[in-house]
C-alpha cells in the first residue's frame, strides 16, 4: 500500500505519537481511537498502521519511551556524596516531571489499560527507578548522612511527593519553579536527616 503524500515515517511517526500522547491525556485511552488519531493527524485511519500495530502498543511504547528517557537523564544526578546526589535527584524529578505533564499523567493514570505483559515491563522500569532513589537513601544510612528507618518506603513516598507538584504547580503562579525545588528539597532533607526522623 502506497504510503499518504508527506506521510514519511520520520516525519508521521513521531506526529502520530505526539497526537496520541496529547489525546490520550486529555480525553483518556479508552475514548480515542485510531480513526481520531489519524484525523489529528492528518492521515488515512489506514496509514496508521505502517507505523504502528495497534492501539496497545501505542500506549505500551508511549509509557516506555518516557521511563527509559527518565532512567537515562538522571544518570548524572548520581555522582558525589549522598546529600549532593539526593538533592540533584529531587531538583531533576521535579523539572522532568514539570516538562512532560501529559506523559507523567498517562503513566500513572492509564496502567490499567495495558495488558498484562505490558504492563509488567512498565513496572519492571518504574521499580528501576524508584530502586535508584532507594540506593541513594540506603548510601547515605551507611555513610551516616542520613537517618531513614525503611528506605524502601521512604523512597517511594519521596516520588510520590515530588510527582504529586504536577498536580498544583503552575508556572505563572506566585512561585517559580526554582522555588518549589528549593522548597521540596528542603523538606526531603528534613525528613531523611539525621535526627530528622521519627523511629518506627
């Protein structure tokens, strides 16, 4: 099948995921079909399918995409000692996060709708993440910079802080970005410090 005028796949490829990303955000996965993403597009609902096999597979590579980027940009928030690397964690969370709203809320909010095998691949890299953070926390315990009685929890409640800033920041509000980073920070590292803690 001939391919539509100007639909090259360098060109109608990252179009397609763009358009699904941002409908799939605002109307949900459920909602949108492969007809409405090619309607925005501007592609035959045909065409679709020279660059991708299916709805699933869509959401499945959109979420993907998002959490291997995430695992390659934090790479250099990991150097230095565990205060310096945990707050180049927080800071980059939060500016990541804040730059990709609608992948953040699809990742979060449209798991349910990947099928099984997908859906353990996406937490399979979401655990990666969140084990990165806790690697942080259980340095820092050894080295005694921090105090932290279950660094897995507290791993996962400092995600789920600094993601839940997507949910109220808005960038012509009364604080600018930097702000909330330097506030959030401060916050994680009353938490974790040593004597900052409650014990269990």
């Amino acid at each position: 099948m001939a391919r539509t005028q100007g639909s090259h796949a360098e060109i109608t490829g990252p179009r397609i995921r763009a358009a699904a990303l941002r409908l799939f955000a605002q109307q949900g996965y459920a909602a949108v079909s492969m007809r409405v993403i090619a309607r925005e597009v501007g592609v035959q609902a045909g065409a679709l399918y020279n660059y991708i096999p299916d709805k699933q597979t869509l959401l499945f590579e959109l979420m993907r995409d998002h959490l291997v980027e995430l695992m390659e940009a934090v790479r250099p928030c990991l150097d230095g000692p565990a205060e310096a690397r945990l707050e180049a964690f927080v800071r980059f969370h939060i500016a990541f996060h804040h730059a990709r709203l609608d992948a953040v809320f699809i990742a979060y909010m449209e798991l349910r709708n990947l099928t099984p095998d997908n859906f353990a691949e996406i937490e399979g890299l979401r655990g990666q993440y969140e084990r990165l953070l806790q690697d942080q926390l259980d340095m820092g315990v050894h080295d005694g910079a921090f105090a932290v009685a279950d660094t897995r929890i507290a791993s996962m409640a400092i995600i789920a802080m600094l993601t839940g800033v997507n949910t109220w920041f808005r960038a012509d509000g009364r604080l600018s970005l930097g702000d909330v980073q330097e506030m959030y920070w401060q916050m994680v590292h009353r938490m974790v410090s040593v004597g900052g803690t409650v014990s269990p």
